[in-house]
C-alpha cells in the first residue's frame, strides 16, 4: 500500500484515507491505481466487515488533480484514461463484481461490504462522485460539497446525474450539478446528502464507530443483500422489489446466520456471523 492512499484495519472495520494534504486529496495520476489497490485490499480482506472512506487534512477530495486537467486539455481528451463502464477495469477483473459498478470512483457501490464517507472537507467534482456512491454519508462542520464539472466544460461524470437525484431528489440534483455551487454542511444535512454532521475533530472517531457497531451487530452476508436490495430498489418496482425481497427472506431463514441471530439474540450475548 502506498503512502498516498492508506488503509488501516481494525476491529473489523478498513479505514481507507486520501492522503494528499497538501493538494486537499485531489487525485492524481498516481492516487488513482493506488486508491484501487486499497479499495480491493479491503474488499478482499475477510477480517474487514464495513469501510470508511475518509480524506486526509482539511479535504476529503477536491476533485482531479489541476496537473491531470492540464494534461487532458492538452490533450483534447486523448489522454483520458478511465474505461468504459462495463468493461471489466484491469484492477478489479478478477473479483467478480458489477463492470458497471466496479471502476475507481464507484467502486463503494460494487463491493458488497458497506461503505462509510467520513466527508472531513472539500468535497468536489469526482470527489463528490466517491461520496455520493458511498452507502452513508457523515460530514464534519467544515466539509463543502461542489459538483465544479460545467465550470470546467464538463457533463457530469461516473454516473453521479443517475445517482445523486435519487439521494436528494432531481430539483436539488439539478441545482447542484447545472450550478456547481458549494454546498455548505448544514445544507447538505438538510437536503439528506448527509446523514449527520460533526465537530471536525470528533468526525473521524464517530464514522469508525458506526462502522464497527455494524462490523460487530449485523450479519455480512444480510448486510450486503440489504445494500443491494437498496441500490435495485432505485429502478425496479415495488412488486419486483417484494418479490425478491421474499426470495431472499426465504433463502435467510434457512441460514446458519438466523439461527445465530435468534439464539444470540435470547441469549444476550455477541452474534457469531458467518463472513461474506
């Protein structure tokens, strides 16, 4: 793992840190392979049952790096380097997940594990993409929210205009996107981009909280059938969505996990869930 994006476990929960200070987390050429190293070390990592995604300093990520605006200016584009969503990206091929889903900036919505953005500041552009795709979003006092794609020519990329009205509603999505004004914390708790704001100092410690209540408390497997039934849910009917939710309850209380769940549950004492 390189310096530049670092991943600490603990305590079942894989804390992910941008850590680029001095540039406020923006990423460069060099933070994109190694933030897919991370995200896959801790998707692969049985002992790592939740994440939080957080930045280093006073950014949580500012976007992409000014030096790789440059070069794709220069460039007109050529240089453009991300694939296709649904091609399977070399980083992720082997483990099997969504070619849609599984690319660097929405790699949070293709690993079954859930994901939690402690959103520390600056929180703009792709960075914006990275919190938006993480599964609950906490924010500290200072973060700021920009979409800063059309002041910089730019549609919205990674499929944050799919996602991002479906958490805050397509008024507030447009007004977000077509704008790119910065989004203060108390807004974004409001307008349900956030679900809690903290004191700076306090954030970090509260998001690896929640993180492990869930690493300890909920079943893996159950988890991340919820995290999938929430994301279909966006597109699918509420029959379609029934449905399979009754498939899957069906397939659950069979489970060993049930079993576990009611007995420690009577019991009193800590469930002993099976892994993903």
């Amino acid at each position: 793992m390189t310096d530049i994006v670092r991943l600490e476990v603990s305590q079942g929960v894989g804390v992910i840190t941008l850590n680029r200070p001095d540039r406020l987390n923006a990423l460069d050429d060099a933070m994109h392979p190694a933030l897919d190293e991370a995200f896959v070390a801790a998707h692969r990592d049985r002992h790592v049952r939740a994440i939080v995604l957080t930045g280093a300093g006073r950014g949580f990520c500012a976007g992409a790096d000014l030096s790789r605006l440059d070069r794709l200016a220069a460039s007109r584009g050529a240089e453009y380097d991300m694939p296709m969503p649904g091609t399977p990206c070399a980083s992720y091929a082997e483990l099997g997940l969504d070619p849609d889903l599984a690319q660097t900036y929405t790699f949070p919505l293709a690993t079954p594990k859930p994901v939690i953005g402690a959103i520390n500041g600056a929180c703009v552009g792709v960075g914006l993409v990275l919190a938006a795709c993480c599964d609950v979003r906490l924010a500290s006092t200072t973060a700021r929210f920009g979409a800063a794609f059309p002041q910089r020519g730019l549609p919205a990329e990674a499929g944050l205009a799919w996602l991002l009205p479906r958490i805050v509603g397509r008024g507030l999505a447009s007004d977000m996107l077509m704008s790119g004004r910065m989004v203060a914390a108390d807004e974004a708790l409001r307008i349900g981009l956030v679900s809690r704001i903290e004191e700076p100092d306090a954030l970090l410690g509260i998001a690896t909280d929640y993180a492990r209540a869930i690493a300890i408390n909920s079943a893996p497997q159950a988890v991340a059938m919820i995290k999938r039934q929430v994301f279909d849910g966006c597109t699918e009917s509420f029959g379609d969505a029934a449905r399979m939710a009754h498939d899957l309850l069906l397939d659950r209380l069979a489970s060993d996990d049930f079993a576990e769940g009611v007995a420690s549950f009577r019991e009193k004492r800590s469930a002993r869930f099976t892994d993903l």
